[in-house]
C-alpha cells in the first residue's frame, strides 16, 4: 500500500507525485523523491524497480512476504543502498514482535518497504521538514532519520523488558513463587534474544556509515551515523547486562529453591521427631507384661503425659535454638 | 554414478555429452560443461580428473567414501576452485542427515559430486536453464545456483528444529515428564550442533566468493555470493539462538524439578502430619496404666475420635492455607 | 550550575573569567579556558555552545538530563574532542551510583559538564595549577588530568566490593546463611556489572588518545594517556576476576547447600532410627497374644527395655562411626 | 638412538649415511640427508648440532627429556624451520599418551627426534620412496609427509573416545548408573582436553605454511599443507563439538538423578502411605477405652481388616494412576 | 636496598660501582652498568631517575609500594623500555606471593626494581656472566636473562598446583569429604586466576619483543625472546586447562553429592520398609478386638513373628537386589 510519495528539493517538500511521474522528478537536479510503502503487493514493488532501477536480490529480499524476518542489514549494490532495518514493537498481548522496514537510497530517491509493523514514519517525515537546513543533505539524511527512529523505538520497548526483569528479582528472594519466577525468567531471556537479534546485526552495519570508507549517498553525515551507532552501542550494552542478569538469576533461582527445600526438611523432620517420641514412648507402656509397676501407680499415666511434654519442650526449645523451627 | 553431462554456450544449453567427448567442447570459446556425479567409482573420478585437470588431493578428498563426511570449505587449485558443501536433510527415522556435495569450478566447466544424499539436483538446472540471461556468466553461476539450493534447503530442516524445540517448551512448563523432555533437548542440541558445523564453516568460505579479491570464476557475481552469504549468517544466527535456548531450556528444566520436587515433598510431609498425630494419639490409650480415667468414661471413644477429627482438620486448613496441600 | 570559569596562559592561571568574556580570551595566543559546570540549565549549555562553536549532537548528548546515564566514549567532532567518563561513587545507603562527566576539548578550552554525581574535580584544578611546566601542555593535559581523577576514583570503589565479595567468602564456607550469602553474591555481581559497563567503554576509547593516530589537542601526551589506559585495564581486570570469582562462588554455594543437606539427610535418618526400632519393639509387646512367655517373665520389662537400650546404643556408636551423627 | 639416516637425491635414496658422514652429502647440490632419531642421547645430539648447524635454542627444546611435553610449534631460526609436533596413542592400559617430533628443516636436511611415543615413521619413509616425483620437492616434502602422518593418527584416538562418549551417552538415559556415568564423562573430558592441546597449536602454526609468506623450504608445496591444515581444523571442529556434549551430557545427568530422586521420592512416599494409614487404623483398634462396641462385634476384626485393605487398594489405584507407583 | 651494581663492557665485569660513580661508566662506549635494588627507598629511586634520566611515570609505578601489584606490561619511553614483570612464589604458609620486578632498559644500563618478592636475581647475574659470547649483546639480553628467570620460576609454582588439583580428583570419586572438595577446589581456582593474572598480561607483552618492529635494545635477540614466548605460551595453556578442569570437577562434584544423597535415600528408605511393616503387624495384633481367633492360638506368637521375619528376609533380598542396600 502506497502511503506517501514526495518530491524534495533544496531540503524543502516540492510536491506529492504520483507513483508513475516519479521519473520525471528523477531527473531534475537536486531534487528526491521518498515514497514510503506498506506492506507492497508484488506490482507496487515491479513499478519502484522499474522507476529505481533496483536490483533483483534486494526485491526479492524486500518483497518476500511470506519468509521470516529479515536480517539488518546495509549491502551497496553499485551507488544504491539497500538498508534492512528490524523495528520491535509490543503487541496487545505484551508480547515482542519484530518487523522489518527495507530502505532502498539512492542518489535521488528513498523508498522505504514497511512489513510486520504498525507504527509507521509519518512523525519522522514531519520532523525533516521542519530541518530544511539538515534535509538539504538530501535522501542520506532521509536515511539517518529513519534509522534514527527505529534505534529510539527500541529503547521504550528494553526498558519494559528491564522492568519486568526487575520485578522478577524482587520476587526471587521473596521466594513466594520460584515456579512462576522461572517460567518468567525464561520469557524475559526469549525476548532478550529477540532484541538482540534486531539490533547486533544493525550495529554491525551501521559501523559501515561512518569513519573509513562510506557509501557515496552517506557522505558528510558520518557524525549523524555514528550518533546512531552509539545508541546502538548503548542497546546492545543493556541487552546483554540483562541477559546476564538472567542468566544469574536462573541460578540464583535454582539454590534459593534448593535452600527453601534444606529449610523445610529440617522443620519437617523437627515437626517428625516432636511426634515420633512421643509415639515411642506411648508405645513402652502399651506392653503387655505382666510386671511393669508403672501401670500401677496412681500418678503412672499423668507422670508419663508430663514427661513427653517434658521431652518434648525441650525438642521444640532446641530446634529452635537451632534455627529449624 | 552419471547424472547428468551437459555443454552450454551462451547460457543456453548446447548438447548433452557423454563423458568421453567432454574434452571436444572444453576447447571450444565461450562453452562449459556441468557433469553431475552420485557416489562416482573410481573409475568415473579418474576420468573426470584426467579431462579437467583436476588436482590429486581435491580429487582425494571428493572420493574417499570411506570416511567421516566432508568439512565445508573452498580452495582454489591455481585457477580452478573445488567446494565442498555439506547437505542436511532428514532420513525416514527422522533423523538429520549430513551429506557432501564436492563441486569442482574451472573457467569451462563444472563437475558436482554428490554423496550420502538422497536429494539430487535437477531442480537447479532446471530453474538456470530458464535463466539464460544469468548463465551466461558462465560456471561460476552455476557454483552460485548449487550453493543457493544447498544452503535454502537448510531452512526446513532448522524449521523442524525449532518446531521440535517450541514443542517441549510447552512440555517443559507443564511438567509432565521431565525425563523426556531432557532426553528431548539433548538430541535437539545434537542436531543443532550437527547443523551448525555443516553451515559455519560454509560461512566463513562464502565470505572469500565477494568482496575483496575474489577467485577468476565468481567474478562479476559478488552479489549474488552475497546473498548466499546473507542467508547463512541468518541461518548460523538461528542456531545460535536455539542452542542457547536449549541451554537455557536444561537449566529450567533442572529447575522446574527441584521445584516440583519441593512441592512433594511438603505435600508428603503434609500428609504424613495428617496420619502421625492421630497414631500417636491412639498410642497414648493404649497405654495400659491402671488409672487412665478418659478410659472409662462412656464417650471417651468418640471424644478421642473427635478430638483427632478436630486435629486432623485444623492441620488441613493450615496446609492448605500455606498451599502445601 | 558554573562551577568556575579561569583562564589559563603559558601553564599559570590568568585570571577568573565570567561566561560572557570568554570570547575574548579565546582569541589570545597561548591561552585557553577551562570552565566547569555542573547540572547545567538549557540557557548555559547554549551559551557554550555559541563561545566554543560545540557540534549540535555533541551538546545534546551532554545535556539530555532524563535520560538515562550516557556511556564513555571519545568522539572526534573536526579538531575538537567531545569525551564522556562515567563516575562511580558510593550513595549514602552504600549503592554504587554512576555519574556523567562530559568534556569539550578544543585547542583553546576545556568544558566540563558534570551529571549525577556529588563529587567536583576541584582538587584536580588544584594539583593541576601547583604543575605549570605540564598544565603549559595545555588543554589536553586538563582532559588528562580528569580523567586521571576518574579513573582513580574507581579503585577504591572497587576495593570496597572485592572486600564485600571476601566476607561473603568466609561466610559461603562457613555455611552459616546460605540464602543470605546467594543474595549478597547477586547483588555483588550487579555492582560489578555496573562497575564494568562504566570502565570497559572507556579503556576501548583511551586506546585512541596513544599510540598510531592521534587527536591533534592530546599529541605530545601519549605517555600520560597509556598511564590512564594502564590504570583501567588494570581495573577492568579485577573486575573481570570479581565476577568469575562470584560465578564460582555462586555454584560453590550452590554446592554447599546440597551437601548441608545431605548431611542433615543423614542426621535425621540416624535419630529416625534410633526412635523407629524401639517403636517396633514395643509394638511387639503390645501384642495380645494368648501365649507370650516373655510377658510372664518377672525381669520381662526390664530385659526389653535393656535390649532397646543396647541396639540403640549399638545403633548410635555405628552412626557415630559413619559419620552420620 | 639412530633409527635411520639416508642421503636423497632428486627424489630418490642414494646412500644409506653414517653420521660422521652426513657432512660429505651435504654439499652435493640437489641433494638432503633425513636422518630420523629416537630418544638421542646428548651426545647425538650435539653431533647433528654441529652437522647441521642448528640453533641452541631448538636443541635444548628437542632435548630437554626431564621437562613436560613440549607443545607443538614451527618456529623459523634463519632459512631453517624447527617443528614441534605432538603424537597421540593410547597405552596398553588404554589411555592417551602425548609423545613429540621436534623436526628440524634445512635446505639439504631433515632431522626428526622422537620421543615418548613407540611408534615410529618408517611407513612415511617407505611412502614417499615410492612417490619420487614428489620427494623431487626435497626436505620440505619430506617434513609434509611427516605432519601428515602425525595428523592422520589422531584420527582413530578421536574416533576411540568418541565411541566412549557414545556409550556412556546409552547409559546416560538409561539411567543404570549415574555414578559411573559422570566419572567416565569426567575422564572423557580430560582426554578431549589432551587432545585438543595437542592438535590447537599445531593447527595455529601450521597457517603458516601456506597462504602468504611462508618459509622457503616450503615453498611451492601450498596445497599439501593446506590439506593437513584441512585435516586439522576438522579434527578441531569434532574435539570442540565433543566437549560440548560432555559438558550437556554433564549438565544432562545431573538433571537425570534429580528426576530419579524425585521419582524414588514419590514411590517410596506412596508405599509409605500403604503402611502407615493401616498402622494408624490398628492403632485405633489398640486403645483400651470400656466403651468401644465395635470391639465386640463378631466381625469387628474381619470388618477392619477389610476396611484396611479396601483403603490401602484405593490408596493404590490412586497412586498407580498419578504414576508414582 | 642497593643489592648489586655492576659494570659491564664487552660481555665482561668490569668493576663494581657505587652508585654515585654510575655516570662516569655510561659515558664509556660498549660499556652498560646494571643496577638490582630490592624495595628502594625513595631517595634510591631519585637517584637512579637522576642518572639514568627515567620518565616520572615509570619510576612512580616501580616505586609506590603502597600499592596493588602492578600488572606485567613492556613499555618504551623514547629509547628506553620499561618492563614490569611479576613475580610467583610460595608463601611459608602455602599461599601464592605475587611479587614484581620492575627493570628499566636503556642501551647502557639496566635497573631491576624489586618488590614483595623474597628470591633475588643473584643465579641470573651468575648465569649470564659465565656467557660472556651472548652478555656481550648488552643490556637487551639481561632483560632476556631476568624475564627467563621469572618466567621458569612459573613452572614449579603451577605444578604443585595441578598436583594439588590431581589429590582433589581423587578424592572427588572416593566420596569421602565432598564439602572439603569443594573448599579446595575453590582456592584452587583462585590460586590459578591469580596465576593468570600474572602471566597473561606478560604473554600479551612479550609478543611485541620479537618478530615484527621491535625496541632497539631488543634489537637481534629474537629467537631468545621468542623463546621466552613460547614458555609464557605453555604456562598459559597449561592454567587454562587447569582452570577448566577445576569448573568441570565443581560440576562433578555437585552431581556426585547429588547421587549419594540419592543412594542415601534409597538406603533409608529400604532400612525404613524393614521396621515399618513389622511395626504395622504387631499393631494388628495388639488390638482390643473381642473376637480375634490368632490371639488364642498356641502358636500366634512365634507364628506372627516368623511371619515378620519372612516378610523382612523377602523385602531385604528385594532390596539388595534392587542395589538399595
């Protein structure tokens, strides 16, 4: 679907086009046209090929609806870039979906191909309207604010999944639910891994933008990038801390379940031996024989009651003492 | 085995050969042979070798069926390139199967070698012969073709994976049978270990076909090696992330045990309260002292009998309270 | 908030200066300015940006006060260097806090912004003023001089948590509070996360300031810059030891808590039995039986009750040899 | 002691030498001498120092007989090589010995020293008489034939222990005994770990003899060492997949006796049932209260007996149905 | 301390010097002083930073005694390299010292700096003055003659470590003393983190003195350095496996406990089974009922208790069989 087709000249919006006049605006010096799709048929993208002159590969690679997702990444082909950029976004559920958003930049054009992702970049076309000065640098600076935009989405979505790992630890050593705390430790890592998986391979490629030798279309804008880049750096960063932490965690899970386990042995066997001696001692004076002169005494039975209560007392002063009760 | 021996000039295919002509169309401009062996005899191998001038320890490595399965790799022989890639595909038992495909490259010919696979590749000649415009690039694309094939049939075996993998996540939180599902992710990390040495060290020679200096025979191809490359590094990520998974997947698992361990055992314990006190009550009027009022009176029986229901009750609301029953 | 604001000439100070002059000092030969801020307004940041010509990026990052805490780095931004150091200070409540100190080097001034962190660099301007054979360095030796401070701000931060991490050594043998000692472990590991993701950024990044390249305000300096670099590698070091230590220690706790608990396994069985066999016993004379002799026995009762002591007293000496008891 | 020492000349033996001799050959253009010792005294060594010239530092490498088993290594001392190599073969009592060939290369010479490993290289001598096309190449394809045979053995000590891990694999999950199963994956991990400092260094060193610069007598025999490098990275590649199994398995057993544990704990709570609720039943029965009219009944006894083990086969049926009997 | 201070020329003693005279020596050609201290005082310090003309920095790091060891690092100022090397030896109570020498190196003199160190460099000095062919290379080769030194001093250090890890090994499988185990293995894996960090720094540096540029001091002393390298190597190696070992045998040691609190359960359990069903017999017949026709028989008694005696000689065979007893 198209969603916005737009002429710039000098840093300032020029006029909407239609998808077919787009070769007409390519030719005219210092002008660009960025068109923004979502989710293209097949015939929108054979009419940007034609009018780009895109390579197959890199269709092929934006056009595939029905594979997984794309991987982030920046590949030349010739003056041309194509950018696979990875967005994560929650869905109503809470759950971590990533999408994909395929930039195509040349000389005179952007097109950006959004798959798997609500969220579009309408906010981003309008903050680089409002920088005609920084728009001047033309369809490169097209490209930072896009992968501008896609890195910060990135980080709302981190902190959610940093503070629902703080929750977690804090209801580790509560110890109300290691069951409950391990199932959701292994989600927080699922979705770690997720992220990671969006953002590494972008840091990779984006460290191509800036510093040595840089595509022609980025040139003068490596400041931007690497701007870009250091937000990633930081990402990345905070995605493994906390894929550390989890791993942590899961062990600290583990012993703290194991010394809840000593702890209850140890109460229930206190709790065992303040029943069985009793039980024991009872037992000496269900005997049989014929000669046993405590049976006879007056004070036998209440004498016998007061000594379990003895024995047991002290038990129960001694476990206690001892930590086990 | 013969598959298959064809020439083709100008992308277009020119004649099926039989094996002792192949030489009349290696001399001619512009022409290059694609033969395509299955578990050849030596005698095929020698032939081959002698016709293209192939190298003896390239030759040796194709033809020992004696050994363990080939490791991934690409050497360059002066001008000529010999690969070996390694197929994965799943046997009737389910299980993955490595096999070997050796294709040796020269500037006018191509000659595959399969092993220890079932799967042939007709289907890739088929689609290159409908290509015509893209074979001509000569051999080289055809080695391209080869590896596209081998590397996109990787992608249902790793699916099935990690479908077997989400499988006993399920089965993993439920715990229902702890015992199979740690045998389960055992030979799950078996099979991606077996994955991921078939696709790593492909990896690593793919990146040698683009880029920098690149053999004669790639040349012109960079991005379609590329993109081989692409699909591998996506692969090798996959891996990764499911043999972490299946790590982490032992962890819990070892985890979810203990716990449900721990639950037992307060269960049992519990339980156990529930029989022990109204045994050691028993005891105590089966003592057999003289004087034991509670003995004669009238309702002393159901008084103790309802003394122990008491008891019994009370231990049940606290246990259930404390959710150990 | 200003801090101070001095200019300095030929390595001695010249005089103190107000933010709206500093213009005029920048003009004079062999002169620089050195002003400090701390927490700055919006209103400051712009001013210095006008006097020293700061990069747009460079001054937002310094300045985004809800953010969280920005990662050490050294940016080039044409001559002038824009560097980021993390602090680290312990809160009154003994958490380590990080902090931001952000630095603008250019050949005639140094800016310092500091964020997050109660501790000034006043005692570096002293030590700093008492040196005018290396302040005549100029600007870069002030860049050196901070960062110096910094780094050795991190020592005794970091002997505080290793001297932490050793009490809860003593503590993990002792065996005292298993679950206490995994608390302190975990949160030690936390701190050591922090401590690591505060210095490692920063050593990669003082790598640049020696050696090949370097930038044109720290040339002539390379000596006092591998010093710092020694310094944090050296710090980085002891980290990364902490942590594996605390990785050990974790298993090792792990470890002890299993063995405690076999142990107290065995304890228990032990007393279970010496209360179990004399239950037994005594259940047997509790019998009904028409004929039983020993029942009619004069010493009856005692005999049972001296067989009961000698197996228990039999039972205990073999426990007390296993090592049960 | 002397194994061997004979003269070659373009690829063919010319002369069994004496080694006071040696000197005579070695000015004859074309020609190299491959003398090949066995656990030499001083004394021969210091002959073939003096022969051939050699570096003191080598010799005291390839000599020292008291120190630890040298690690594999190529230095270049001038335009001679001196390779370390390590062997591996098992001993009469089944555990893997690391011998070493210390291999000095010159232009007119080899030198090979063995120690600590029985067998010896006459089949390589004997091979590469027979392949005098290639011996044509001299010392250098002399000391390819060396590595490759040290190399091609490591192939069935691997296949040994791998076999060893897949039958403790069997009785892993089989369960019979975890005791034996850990301490045989321990001991398995060890030989690995022998392994692999066997075979990781030479891998490292031996990328020096092809590819870029390599040493001049080597020259021209890239493809052969090539191929031996081949041989060691997949030797490599199963060592490390191997240790990785042991670790899982490891991790894989220890969760194995935790289930057995908590499945033994589940039976044997179950039988306990069965004995203790009629235990407590009987008890009930024992108590001497006047009133128990149930005590009277004619078929009090059969009734509770009845009701004993109607309960008990409930018990039962319950238990087999939750599967813990 | 000044221990020695000696003149050097031509490979040869010269004389020894008093400190003051230092200078009048360095201005002779061919000629090098080499100077020991042990823990210096600072005047001493001051001094030979006064005749040798030694960077603040460097002499600052040999000096501060108040001080973290320092780490091993090679670093030139201008001509002059200042290495640090650190220094293991055993305590009297058998912990690991780590001590550090630092040696300043110009090309006529040598300074060696010693500190938390007992053993002196008395040996080397000996050593290198009976090879007066090799001192005659001039300062370079006693820096090679001290780095040797402290290097070999390693070797001893680490073996009575991996002795110290094979006792624990055995005592692992033994079974004896699981808790013990665990406390060495722990100090264990410290001692060798501590060995790592004296060493690894150092293999790092080491590197940099031979092979590509190296310091002109170092200058045609390749080979010696290199070998000093390849110990480094070695020792390196050799922590690494130990270190490894020590990780998996906690690993071992937690599954050993693991399955002797297993065997230990099972144990209990069948000793449990053996008084348990006895005790529930006899309280079958120790109740009250009027009618239970056992009770009159003659032989009830002794028939009851053959019965026990038959259903225990069946349950302990069940169970020896079992392996549980």
């Amino acid at each position: 679907m198209l969603i916005n087709c737009v002429a710039y000249r000098e840093g300032r919006k020029v006029a909407h086009v239609e998808l077919r006049d787009v070769h007409t605006y390519l030719q005219q010096a210092g002008t660009f046209v960025w068109v923004a799709l979502h989710e293209p048929t097949q015939a929108e993208l054979a009419t940007m090929q034609e009018e780009f002159d895109l390579h197959d590969l890199a269709v092929e690679d934006a056009g595939h609806s029905h594979e997984a997702v794309a991987r982030a990444k920046i590949e030349e082909y010739g003056d041309a870039l194509f950018v696979v950029l990875n967005t994560a976004e929650f869905t109503p559920t809470d759950e971590i979906k990533i999408g994909e958003v395929g930039i195509f930049v040349g000389k005179n054009y952007v097109l950006s191909v959004r798959r798997r992702t609500e969220r579009g970049f309408r906010d981003v076309r309008s903050r680089v309207e409002r920088e005609p000065e920084l728009l001047r640098h033309g369809s490169g600076y097209v490209l930072y604010a896009l992968m501008d935009a896609v890195v910060d989405r990135y980080f709302p979505v981190l902190d959610a999944v940093e503070a629902e790992l703080e929750a977690i630890e804090e209801q580790l050593f509560a110890g109300d639910d290691p069951r409950g705390s391990i199932e959701a430790l292994y989600y927080v890592k699922q979705e770690l891994t997720t992220l990671k998986h969006a953002t590494a391979p972008l840091l990779e490629a984006t460290a191509k933008l800036f510093g040595g030798r840089v595509p022609h279309t980025c040139a003068g804008l490596g400041e931007y990038f690497r701007d870009v880049y250091d937000h990633l750096i930081r990402i990345n960063q905070s995605i493994d801390a906390a894929r550390e932490t989890v791993s942590t965690a899961i062990q600290v899970n583990l012993a703290m379940v194991q010394v809840s386990e000593s702890e209850v042995t140890k109460r229930l066997a206190a709790y065992g031996a303040l029943v069985a001696v009793p039980t024991m001692i009872v037992g000496v004076y269900g005997m049989n024989f014929a000669q046993m002169p405590e049976l006879k005494w007056t004070l036998g039975y209440p004498l016998v009651m007061a000594l379990i209560a003895l024995i047991d007392g002290l038990l129960f002063y001694r476990f206690r003492k001892a930590g086990w009760l």
